[in-house]
C-alpha cells in the first residue's frame, strides 16, 4: 500500500519491513540504506522506526481524546453555570422588583461564547449575590440566598473558578496534541526518507535478483484512476459507539474498504487513523467505539474505496457526538 496520507504510514512501512526482510535474506550482507539526510538505517533501525511511529500515532490519539474531555468538562461546566444564572436573574424579577439590585440584572451569555465573555455575567453574579446576602431580605426569601439544589454563593464562586480552570486544562490539551504531532511527524519523514533510500538501494544492490527489483513496494500510488466515494452515514449507537453504513462501491479494481477517523468534530487527513477494514463481500457496517469513550466526546470518520493499486476516495465526513 503507498503513501496517501497518514492512515497509510504502518502498512506502507509493514510492506517494507517484509520486502527488506527477504533480499536480506538472500544477499550475503544486509541493505544499509544512506537518505538523504545523510542517515544510515539498518533493517532493525527501521523496524524500530516503526514501532516507534506506532507509538506516536497512538499518542497522537490519546493526546486528541484528552483536548475533547477538556472541552467536554468545558461545555458541561458552562451549562451548569448557565443554568445557575438564569435561575438567579428568575429570582431577581420576582423578589426584588423595585429595588436597585434588579438593574444590576446580568444578561444571560451564549454558550457559545468564549472565556470571557462568557464568565463575565458569571462574575457579576457572584457579585451581585453577594451584596444580596449583606442586604435586607424581601418578602418571602430567606437570606443568604440559595438556589432550588440548594447551591450557595460560594458554590457559585467555586464553579466559575473550576471553569477558569477548564480552560486551562484544554489550553494544556491543545499544547499536548502540537507536541505530539510534532514527534510523529519528525518520525514520519525519517521513514519516508528511508523508504525512498531504499527504493534506489535495492536495484544497486540486486542485479542479480531482478524479481526483488520488480517486487519492490511502491512508495506512492502508480498511475490509475481514482474511484468514485461511496455514500456513507453514521449514528450514535447507545452506550459508546458509532455505527456506519455505506454503500457498495462498483469499481473493478476495488480492493476494501476502510473506516478512518481521528477524535474531534473535524476530519483531518493529518491525524486520522485507520480504524478497521472491511473486505468487498463484508457486511457493509462499522461499528465502533473509538473516540466516544467520554460523555460529550465526539469523532469524525469516513468510509475510503482502496483500489488495489493504492489509489482511494473518502466519503464525506461523518460526525458522532456521545451524548453529554
């Protein structure tokens, strides 16, 4: 299988690994491939490569997972808050009608709404309620105020300080996924690098073994058609999965199909992974649980035609949120 995009690495790179394995066995002394990095990779130095790319890729991964449990708490943490004000500003209209509190009123934020915009209402709640607190009561409240949970102002205070600290953890989590990407990508030129090396190695190397040469695995995809997409859809299936379904692809040179996905509500190429594969005479379905392991986690998946030269097409990108 060539390169096409970051799905295509290991495999690529497992094709390499069985190919290097037999004209080391059949020389007398093993391929020592020299990039143009001026880098020497032995057959194990690659086969580390590999294993550490591996490795990478998952971090990658997990490192995505933790910026969507970031973002979750983020979202539950605001929808809590929300409703806390609203609640507040409820008992504000109908207990202290006339009175001066009432103009100092926040108007509700968007959940939308970033950081500050959206915890400065927050703020002037926990503000106001406390000069409630030190005021007379009004008819019919019981001072210090409490909401219907039972939660006080110092709660208050409490949760819109975990909310700044939401935010720092997803800044965190946003920081954890460039760190990793960086590794993995530092990782994948090395190989890239070095497959090309030694494409030019082995015709040097095996005149005498021209059914090496012809069997050398390609590094990009060869010369050929690319094959329609398939139609696909995805839903959230209760407790933590997705399921897919696509439609059958009618291309003579069809070899599978795959599922990729990458944590997060936007497809990237860069990032996703290959989840599973489905042979021509499968079941056309997925069902999976990767990147829904949290409450409100959500995931991006297409469904790719792989044609047996290398060549593929993705679906559209589907999106499945796991329920906060």
């Amino acid at each position: 299988m060539p390169i096409t995009n970051n799905a295509s690495y290991l495999p690529t790179m497992n094709a390499f690994i069985a190919h290097w394995a037999q004209v080391n066995d059949t020389l007398p002394t093993s391929v020592v491939t020299v990039n143009e990095d001026e880098l020497a990779q032995s057959f194990a130095q690659f086969g580390n490569l590999r294993t550490t790319i591996t490795t990478q890729a998952a971090d990658v991964i997990d490192a995505l997972n933790g910026q969507e449990i970031a973002r979750g708490e983020i979202d539950l943490k605001k929808a809590q808050l929300l409703g806390w004000l609203n609640e507040f500003t409820g008992l504000l209209d109908a207990y202290w009608v006339g009175r001066a509190f009432l103009n100092a009123r926040p108007l509700a934020p968007s959940l939308s709404m970033g950081e500050e915009k959206f915890t400065g209402p927050l703020r002037d709640v926990a503000s106001l309620w406390t000069r409630l607190n030190a005021a007379a009561a009004p008819t019919g409240v019981t001072l210090p105020l409490a909401l219907s949970d039972g939660t006080l102002q110092a709660d208050f205070d409490t949760a819109v300080a975990a909310l700044h600290q939401a935010y720092k953890d997803e800044a965190k989590a946003a920081q954890d996924v460039v760190l990793a990407r960086a590794r993995r990508e530092k990782s994948k030129r090395s190989a890239y690098l070095t497959m090309k090396a030694y494409r030019l190695a082995v015709p040097a190397r095996c005149k005498q073994f021209p059914e090496l040469v012809e069997t050398l695995p390609a590094l990009t995809p060869s010369p050929g058609h690319t094959p329609d997409p398939v139609n696909a859809s995805a839903v959230f299936q209760a407790p933590d999965q997705a399921k897919v379904v696509y439609s059958a692809s009618a291309d003579a040179a069809l070899d599978h199909y795959e599922l990729r996905g990458n944590p997060g509500d936007a497809y990237n190429d860069d990032d996703a992974v290959t989840i599973e594969s489905r042979q021509p005479g499968d079941a056309r379905e997925f069902v999976t649980g990767f990147g829904l392991t949290q409450p409100g986690a959500r995931v991006a998946l297409k469904v790719y035609v792989v044609l047996n030269m290398g060549n593929e097409a993705g679906s559209a990108t589907m999106l499945v949120a796991r329920p906060a």
